[in-house]
C-alpha cells in the first residue's frame, strides 16, 4: 500500500481546491477518480417538490419534503410560471415543469433540486398546450400529451436532455390523443395512464408505454382499472404507481400500481388518505409521497405508501398552501433507478 503525501491541492488557477462529501473509497491498482463538482450539484438526497398549482389565481408556491422522513413541507422558493397541471420530470440534480391550465404555453422551467431558490427558463417545447405529464430515465426527459379548450388533444411525446438547457425535439406519439394524463418511469420504460380525450368526449383506461432511450411511437402496455383522468402517477424503478382520480360526476382516492418490466392490466394497491384529482406525488427507491390536490376544494393533504407492499396510505404532513395541479419532482424518481 502506498502513502500519497502532499502539501496542498488546487485547481489550475491555485483558486480553490476539491470539495468532497461522505465516504470516497478506492480500489485500484491504477489511477484514483475523485468525485467532481460541487456537493450541491451531486443531486440523490432524496427531496421531492410540488412546483406551483392552483388556489384560485395562479400559485406560484414552491414547497420541498424529504422523502424518506414525515413532516410537513417547507417554502423552497417561487414558480417561475407555476400555471396549474404542468407536466413535469427531473434528473438527480434538476426539475422540469411545462404547460398549464390557464396560460397555455411551451415554456419549460426548471430548478436545482438540492438548493433552494426561485424556477428559471430552460428552453421551449415543439407545442404549447397544458395539461401535460412527463417521465424521464438518468440524463433524458420527456414531455407527452396535452390538451387546450375548448376541443383539441395531443398525442405528442418530446425529449430533451436535462444536463443542458435548450429546446426539447420530437420523440414520436401516443397511441391516443388526450391530456390530464399521468406519467412515470423506470430506467428503461416510461408510461403515459388515463386521461381525457375530446372527441369522443370521456375519459379513457389507456396505458402507454415507451422506451426512453430511443424515439419512435407509444406502444400499449395495458388498462386502468376503469376509464378515468386527473389522476397522477409516480414510483420507484420496479412498480408505477396511479392514484386518485376523476370520473364524473366523482373524485376518487384509488392506488393502482403495474410492474414496469412486464405489460399487463393494472392492480389494485389501496386507497389514499383523501379522495381528490389533480394531485401529484415523489418517489424514493421504498415510498411514494402522494399530495390530493382537490376534492370539493383545495386541500394540503400529503400522505404516503412503501412501495413494494400493498396497502392504504398514511398521513405524512401537509402542503405549505393548500392547492392543486401542482408539478412534480423528485432526486431520486423511479426513472433514476
């Protein structure tokens, strides 16, 4: 074993020298590659946002939890446009936002997930509509269907990459044009559930899938339990998981999960603490964090599951504003692995 000895390390400037954080472990007969970047900028910490929504006006209300613990949420920062059922996405280091409900639009918004602070523009998307969902492996994001009032659907799905900023590009369709979808990923597979299609007016049971890193058009991968819309999807790298919904006239507060690397028919999971739509939720590698979104009014309801078992929520805190629509985005999503 050989000592490494030396007075001082800097970078080519002599500015600074290297942050590190945690345990760096090496075996190697060879070279030692240390970690790089600052420690902020590493992402995994396992924080989950609700970005924006709807409170009456636009709310530009950024709040933050820590997935793995209990508690309520914490002011983060403000929504750069924060229009209400966004579709959203992230990486380990950033999340993204995009359309709305009120203010259709292309804008794409994102934070850094690990700090605190206000959104910032990233790019455009090739269409502007709202009521958007989005799913995302380790370094591409996707941003699929849509819709705009009085009767226009979209079976659009773009991509991006997430370590830079720019426009995203054409990916391929769905199988059904629609929006008030809800989206979720593995590394691998990223699924569109639901929604709402103008022409037939109604909502749908519809589960597409796609693979991330390639391009090409959705495929089917199963059913909902019944047709239904509002809902949100969220999960680990394993299960997906859809909860809460609209049916007309009724909010519903169903959990229904599907294994990723299989296709088939959605399952039954349990309930959620309150019945709603347009909520959202975060996943960690064991739990999901389910927010309600809106039941007869705007609630602050957060509560939660473990993933890999069966079962009905419990409460985990509240929401800084009671609201709904809000985006969603998390460190360590299903799609990160």
């Amino acid at each position: 074993m050989s000592d490494i000895k030396v007075n001082s390390i800097r970078s080519l400037n002599g500015a600074n020298g290297p942050v590190i954080s945690g345990t760096v472990e090496t075996n190697s007969t060879g070279a030692m590659s240390l970690p790089r970047g600052d420690t902020a900028y590493r992402g995994g910490r396992g924080r989950g946002l609700f970005y924006g929504g709807n409170s009456g006006p636009i709310n530009k209300t950024i709040d933050s939890i820590t997935i793995s613990t209990l508690g309520n949420a914490v002011d983060f920062g403000d929504a750069l446009d924060g229009d209400p059922i966004m579709g959203s996405c992230a990486s380990a280091i950033r999340g993204f936002f995009t359309g709305g409900y009120f203010s259709v639009s292309n804008n794409i918004d994102y934070v850094t997930i690990s700090s605190t602070g206000n959104g910032f523009d990233f790019g455009d998307c090739t269409v502007s509509t709202g009521r958007r969902t989005g799913c995302n492996n380790a370094s591409r994001g996707i941003f699929m269907a849509g819709g705009i009032e009085p009767a226009t659907n979209f079976d659009t799905i773009e991509y991006f990459t997430m370590a830079s900023t720019g426009n995203t590009s054409d990916f391929g369709s769905l199988t059904l044009a629609r929006d008030r979808v809800g989206g979720s990923s593995s590394p691998t597979r990223g699924l569109c559930y639901g929604g709402y299609t103008y022409s037939p007016a109604g909502q749908n049971n519809v589960i597409d899938y796609i693979t991330i890193a390639s391009t090409g058009d959705a495929q089917d991968f199963g059913d909902l339990a019944s047709k239904k819309s509002a809902g949100f999807a969220t999960g680990n790298s394993t299960r997906g998981l859809y909860a809460t919904h609209f049916a007309s006239p009724t909010n519903y507060n169903t959990i229904e999960y599907v294994t990723y690397s299989s296709l088939g028919d959605a399952i039954d999971f349990g309930d959620t603490v309150a019945t709603g739509r347009y909520g959202g939720g975060n996943s960690n590698a064991t739990r999901s964090v389910l927010a309600t979104g809106i039941n007869s009014s705007n609630t602050n309801n957060i509560c939660f599951v473990e993933i890999s078992t069966l079962g009905d929520a419990t409460d985990f805190g509240d929401l800084t504003v009671a609201r709904n629509g809000f985006g969603t985005a998390s460190d360590t999503n299903g799609g990160l692995g």
